[in-house]
C-alpha cells in the first residue's frame, strides 16, 4: 500500500504533465494538419484522426480539405470582402461590364504542407482573389459585349475556368467551378440591347405574317386553278350536250320540275322516276 501511494503522485504528475502540454493532436473529419517542426523547421503533413506530436517543438494547424466557395458580389453580405465586391472589366469592343462570380475549390490534399510552407495560410488574399480578377478581365476581352450579355456567357465561363485551374493547380488549389453569377453593362447600354431584342422579335413576327401570306396566296391560286378546271370541264360537258344548258336553266326557274319539254324532246330530271315529257 505504501508503494502505491508513493508512485501515485508520480502518476498524477505525468498525467497532468501530457493534459498541460498535449503532446498529441485530434484531426476533425474533412481537415488535415500541417506541423512544423520549430527546431528542424521541417513541415509534415498528418491526416484525420489522433496523432502524437512534440509538446513546445511542434507547431500545429488545422486545414479545411472540403469544397470552399470564393465569391466577389455586389451584396454586401456575400463573399470575403464586405461591401460592393463586383469588378469591371472591358469587353472587346470597349464597354465596360460589371462582373459577379463565384469560385469552388478545394485544397490539393496531397500537398497542403507546400501551400503553407510556400504562401501561408492566406492564400485567398495571396493567391485566389488577384488570380480571379486578372483572369476575368483577360477573359472578358476576348469577347464582344454582346456574347459576353448572350447565351455565349457559358464560354466565357469555360474560358475563365480553364484559366483559372491551371494557374491555381501551380498553388496546390484544385479549382471545382467558376460560376459567373451576373454581367450587367450601363442602362444605355442594356437599354439598346433590349430595343434589339425587340426589333428581332419584331422581324422574326413579320416574317411569320409573311409565311402566313405566302401560304394563304398558294391556297387562293390552287383553289382558283380548281375552279377554273371545273368551269373547263364544265364547258365541255355543255359542248357535248346542250341540252344540259336548259336544264340548269329550268332547275333555277323551278327547282321541283319533274321534267322539261323543250323543241327537242323530253329531258327526264335525274334522280326522280317517272320523269315527264
């Protein structure tokens, strides 16, 4: 009993010794730690889980592995930077559009312990957001205004992107997506843009008319050449038998005859027996 109680203050001082100076280290789900090494100044680089480290010599930090979202708006409450965030660049032929974007990335898990050696933990301010804006205004002056403002904005994404994951990639940032959330131009601009539109629509609408016309004359002209051949047919019929003349004739005069006398003889009604002379 006395031995116990001799080794059980050692214990306790032991205890309170590794709870005090925590030689060890507990990575959260979706992060790694970057440790260095302050006598060897050497980084290494430890994944989720517990690990052992060397109390006062190791130095410790934590990083986030999962997707991050960047994003330069207008909104005052959206993105790293408070306030208007937005960035103008000029389009291809001069005028000068108000861009929001959005990047999603992740840090290259393989190599977050260069990322800290190299640039730091502010590697945003560093790295992501200037390469954003000079990418975006390089990729914004390749185009026109009117496809930057059009359909065609899923190729200046594309365009960006492409940009953007190669230079990033040099900085152990593996880039996920850029989203350019909106393009506005001035209101004289926009507004000519709109009155286009419109004229388009408008073109596009006398044109149907047109069609419609053109469709409604060829119905006309095959009805008209339809009569015409029934009056041509008809007129033979006549020239076969005249008879037929005094037929339609009396039909017109006296729709209920039942025959017709004439100098040439009886002419029987068609489709009544019995017809009279």
């Amino acid at each position: 009993m006395s031995k116990v109680m001799k080794v059980l203050p050692v214990v306790l001082v032991l205890v309170l010794l590794f709870f005090m100076l925590r030689p060890y280290v507990i990575v959260p789900a979706g992060h790694c730690a970057v440790i260095l090494n302050l006598a060897s100044r050497q980084y290494r680089q430890v994944g989720e889980g517990f690990h052992l480290v060397m109390p006062v010599a190791d130095q410790v930090e934590f990083f986030d592995l999962r997707k991050q979202t960047y994003s330069m708006s207008k909104t005052s409450w959206e993105g790293e930077v408070r306030g208007d965030d937005s960035m103008r660049a000029l389009t291809a032929d001069g005028q000068e559009a108000t861009v929001e974007l959005s990047l999603r990335f992740r840090l290259d898990p393989q190599n977050v312990w260069k990322l800290r050696r190299d640039i730091g933990r502010d590697y945003i301010s560093k790295i992501i957001r200037p390469e954003m804006r000079s990418h975006v205004r390089i990729a914004i002056a390749e185009f026109p205004a009117s496809k930057v403002y059009s359909s065609e904005r899923r190729t200046v994404e594309s365009n960006i992107e492409n940009r953007l994951r190669e230079t990033l990639a040099k900085n152990y940032i593996i880039v996920e997506e850029i989203l350019l959330r909106d393009v506005r131009f001035s209101d004289a601009y926009q507004a000519a843009i709109i009155q286009k539109q419109i004229a388009q629509q408008n073109a596009e609408r006398m044109k149907y008319v047109l069609e419609k016309e053109k469709l409604e004359k060829q119905r006309k002209v095959i009805l008209a050449e339809g009569e015409a051949e029934a009056i041509r047919l008809k007129g033979q019929a006549i020239a076969q038998n005249s008879r037929i003349v005094s037929y339609e004739y009396a039909m017109k005069v006296a729709p209920n005859i039942k025959g017709i006398i004439t100098s040439g003889g009886g002419i029987p009604v068609p489709g009544i027996g019995g017809g009279g002379q």
